[in-house]
C-alpha cells in the first residue's frame, strides 16, 4: 500500500482584531506573503492584511487510505484554530477543502513522461 498525500486549504477571516493586533500582522506580512506560499506539515499561513482580512492555511498531510482524509482535514482545521486563538487573533467563515493527491488526475505532459518510464 502507498502512502496517500493529502493538501488540505483551510480558509478563514480575521475577525475583530484590535490596532495592535493589526499591526502585528503587518509588522509580519513579508513572512506570510500569498506568492510564498507552500503546503506543508505544519501549515503554512498566507494573508494580505493590508487588502482585506482573509487568510490561508496550507496544510500537507498523509495517509494510508482515501478515508484517512476525513481526519487528516479535522486535524488541519484544528492547527489552524489554534494557531489562532494562541495569538488572540479572532476568527470566522473558516471552512476547508482537502485534495487526495492520488485522486488527482495528471497533466497531459506528467502523462508523457509516465508513459516513458520516467515517472
């Protein structure tokens, strides 16, 4: 059996944040840049507090089995909160969407090479 990889995207938005707060988030907007953004283990946050008060957590998770991505989003919702609430950063609107990476079909030139051997 493989190993199953799983992104899961864990949207949300800030939520009665105070002038200090805000001005945190600023302070480290250049570290949570979207065109920096990855999936990772441990989640990766995107914002432009500056645009709107929206944000992205990137999550990457594994499993050995297309159902072990039920839990695998609980457990990306779950960091994200708390990566929130150990700010006092308050939240709404958070909703997620996972991407079983096995379920994903592979673009016309990942099927070329497949086919080649070399993948």
């Amino acid at each position: 059996m493989s190993t199953r990889i799983f992104r899961i995207t864990v949207r949300g938005v800030f939520d009665g944040l105070d002038a200090d707060q805000r001005a945190e988030l600023l302070a480290r907007a250049a570290d949570h840049d979207v065109l920096r953004s990855a999936f990772t283990r441990e989640g990766h946050l995107a914002y432009d507090i500056a645009a709107r008060d929206a944000f992205t957590f990137r999550f990457e998770e594994s499993g050995d089995a297309e159902e072990d991505i039920v839990p695998a989003t609980a457990r990306a919702e779950a960091a994200a909160k708390a990566w929130l609430s150990e700010r006092g950063y308050g939240y709404k609107n958070l909703r997620s969407q996972a991407t079983d990476l096995a379920q994903t079909p592979l673009a016309k030139r990942q099927r070329r090479a497949v086919a080649r051997g070399e993948g």
